[in-house]
C-alpha cells in the first residue's frame, strides 16, 4: 500500500489509528503486529502466498536467534550465525536474483556453443525483501556479538520481535532498523498531543515531496526516455539527468520523512536516513548522509569485520569494493547496478588516496566535482542498457559521438524546460538546507500550520488527477 494513496491516508491510516488509541496499553504491540501484517497481505495481495513467506520468515529468524545466542561454544555459535545469514540470502537470491544468474549461465552456455536455455523463473518480488533481510541479519549478527540481551522465548517476545521486523511505517521501504535502538519503545513508549502533531507535520512533508516534487520531476525523466536518447539534445539530457537526481532523492527522502511522521504517531522513533546529501562535497561524503541506514549496516556488518581501514592500504581497497558491489546488487540485479558499484567504488578508493585532501582544502571544488559525479553515478543506476547509457554520455558530451551521428530537434530543451521549471527550481531550493530552517523558525506560528494544510490538499488533488507514481525503492 503506497503511503501517498487515497486508500492509505483516508481509509487504512485512520482506521488503524482509532483501532490503535482505542486498543488498552499491553495489547498495543499485538494491535501493530496485526495491522502490519494487514498491511503486508495488501502489498502482496496478487501473491497472498508471500505472506506467509514472511510470516516464516519472521518466525525462522527469532528462533535462530535464540539457537544462537544460547549457544556457549563460539565455534558453534559461528556456524549457527552463518547458517542463519546463508539462510536469508538464499531467499533474498532465490527472489530477486534468480533470473539474473539464470541469464548470465544462458550467456555462458551460449559463448560455449551449447543450445540449451535455463527458462527464466519469472517470481514476483516479496514486499520489502531486501530490507527485511538486511535487518533479520543484522539481528542475528548483534546476537551472536552478544550485544543484544537475549529474553525469555515467549509469545510476547515474539510480537516485539514481530512489531520491530513487521511495522508498517517501514517494512517495505525501511529505514533498517537495529533492535537496540527501539527495544526501549517496544516495551513502554507514550504518544501525547506534540508527538502526533509532529509526526502528521512530518507525514505532510514527507507527501508534498513526494507528490509535488518526485511525481513531477518523474515526467521530464519519462518524456526524455520516451523521445529516445538519440534524439535529445545535450542541453535536454543535462535537464534530463538532473530531473532524475532531483526524482529519486525527494522520492525516497519524502518516503523516509512519511515513515518517521507515521512511526512517531506510533510511539517510535524511527531513524533519519537523509542529511541533505546533495550538499555533500565528496562522494564518500555524500553516502554518509544518504540511505543512512543502509550505509550503517554495510559499515557495520561488512566493512569492519573484513577489516575496514584498520589494515593495508590494499586490503582497504578490496574491502570497499566488495562493500560497493554488494551495495550496487543490493539496488537491482542488473549489470547496471554493478557498474554503478564499481564506479562508485573507483570514485571513493580516489578520494581516498589523494582527492579528499584537496577537495578539503577547496570547498567550491568539491561542490563542483559533485555536480558532475552525482548526476553521471544516476545515469548508470536509472539506464539499464549499457549501450544506452554510452548513448546518453554522447549526448552530454557531444566531443565523446562522431561528428553527425545524431540529429535532434533544437529547441527540446525550450519546450520541456518551460513544461518543467517550476518543479526543477523547486527542486534545487529543497535540497538546501534552507527550507527546513525557514520551518523550524516558523514552526509554532498558524501560517506554518496553514501552509501544511494546503501541501496536504494540493497533493491529494494531485493524487486524485491521476499524478501519483510507486515509490521509486518500493522495487528494491
């Protein structure tokens, strides 16, 4: 069920919410793991059988995490923990990357000269797998260090385990969470007037991003697809690009900012996962503030225990690149998506070696080497097609094409920069700090409050016109 829907915000959120106020304080936990689980049957409602994948799923990892944390041999306990996280990535690969394999050892056979071919599986993709694997094996990991206090194996137990792998504000689009940050509150937690005030703001923000910002920009992406990249312009494919790096991040950032409003209506604190990362004046700079969840969990339970930066320079090297695949394949299973990885692997391990010391010293360099490396890193995630995507470079960089090789209507960019400039300048404005600040300031006065009223009607008019698309993470 999509957060920005006419059926979520006016018939699921205020139902579940009644239910949830009405509901006495030791069955609160209970009410949320029901609602969830309602939650989830609808987002799998065409494959209802993926509910009980889930349900599964939840109850296979809360029992291993008590195999393993019960277990006093370390040995032992190293096998069970490996067993557990071989366990979850099967399902993950056996979803998401099945058809993927099955193409590469198609190919191979192919380059081989033998004739046959592996039909492809075809599954639909579960609702979330991708983050509700991530945080099922962060679980287990954080038992097996011994940093999460085992309880007693009990039906309660259960339901907060449930409650925390399960919650629908974050379940098919995380943020990740990890259990020692919300243990407290799933225990005891209050919801007063300014937490629901705050998070109904939040959510309101979270929507007009979404809505008015992402949706919008979506359709200058859409039309330069539709036109064909041979057939743009260069100034139309910088808009182009620019548009699709404004898209995803209000995309994603108006989705994490609905999940925190509806979890603080909850009683939960959910965590941030955006810092204004388009500020950011480095590429390692800039995914410490972006998707920050995720990029806390390769940091903890990949690139430390390789090794990190605590050894060669060489074995620093190889630990970021497999952090930076395996981030690139956690994104899609396409060759795409590892090209992504390694480029944004070879810009991180530059920096590193040299780049971070002079872009440190030159700020207005390294905002303007971003302005080039975020927008070009999104042409390789958002293009499939590999020969597309050098199609597209040509049409930036026109020194890059033969001399005559595409012809284009010269006025494209006039045309589609007049249709989209409200929402580009819009754009470029929100990823500042700026308004938030002018937010803060203005918080408590009833112009804000009258401001927000109208984002929410503006965007539900939107909505009901028909402009409203998935979240773009809603397929990861």
């Amino acid at each position: 069920m999509v957060f920005s829907s006419i059926d979520f915000l006016f018939k699921f959120l205020p139902c579940f919410l009644l239910i949830y106020a009405l509901c006495p304080g030791k069955w609160k936990n209970h009410c949320i793991l029901a609602g969830s689980l309602a939650f989830y049957l609808y987002g799998v409602r065409r494959t209802p059988q993926y509910l009980l994948l889930f349900v599964i799923s939840l109850f296979l990892n809360y029992k291993m995490g008590f195999w393993i944390g019960r277990c006093p041999a370390e040995k032992r306990r190293r096998r069970r923990l490996a067993a557990g996280v071989c366990l979850n990535l099967l399902c993950l690969i056996a979803f998401k990357y099945m058809d993927f394999l099955i193409g590469i050892a198609n190919g191979a056979a192919a380059a081989l000269g033998a004739s046959f071919r592996i039909p492809a599986v075809g599954l639909p993709l579960p609702l979330g797998i991708s983050f509700f694997t991530f945080q099922a094996i962060g679980w287990l990991a954080d038992v097996y260090r011994r940093e999460i206090r085992q309880e007693s194996d009990s039906a309660a137990s259960f339901v907060r385990f449930g409650v925390w792998m399960s919650m629908w504000p974050h379940v098919s689009s995380g943020p990740i969470l990890r259990w020692t940050d919300q243990r407290p509150e799933l225990f005891r937690r209050t919801v007063d007037g300014a937490s629901v005030e705050n998070g109904l703001r939040e959510l309101t923000i979270g929507l007009g991003l979404k809505v008015l910002l992402a949706n919008q920009l979506s359709g200058l992406w859409e039309k330069v697809t539709a036109v064909g990249f041979e057939s743009i312009s260069t100034p139309l494919a910088w808009l182009g690009i620019l548009a699709y790096t404004l898209q995803i991040y209000f995309d994603f950032y108006g989705y994490s900012l609905m999940a925190i409003g509806l979890g603080e209506l909850l009683g939960f604190r959910l965590p941030d996962n955006f810092r204004y990362p388009y500020m950011a004046r480095s590429m390692t700079e800039f995914w410490r503030r972006w998707h920050m969840t995720l990029g806390a969990w390769f940091r903890d339970y990949v690139y430390i225990p390789l090794g990190g930066s605590r050894c060669s320079r060489w074995k620093t090297l190889r630990n970021l690149l497999a952090v930076w695949l395996l981030t690139g394949l956690w994104h899609g299973a396409g060759w795409n998506f590892l090209l992504w990885g390694v480029a944004l692997f070879l810009l991180i391990a530059v920096e590193k070696l040299f780049l971070h010391r002079i872009l440190d010293r030159l700020p207005a360099l390294g905002h303007f080497y971003m302005l080039l490396a975020v927008p070009l890193s999104w042409l390789v995630f958002a293009v499939p097609d590999l020969g597309q995507i050098w199609i597209y470079l040509q049409r930036m960089f026109p020194f890059l094409a033969p001399a005559g090789r595409f012809v284009w209507f010269a006025g494209d960019y006039i045309k589609y920069g007049r249709m989209y400039w409200i929402p580009l300048l819009a754009g470029v404005l929100f990823i500042t700090p700026l308004p938030r600040k002018i937010y803060e300031r203005w918080k408590d006065h009833p112009l804000s409050a009258a401001a927000l009223l109208l984002v929410f009607w503006f965007s539900i008019y939107c909505i009901r016109m028909g402009q409203n698309d998935p979240f773009l993470y809603f397929s990861f």
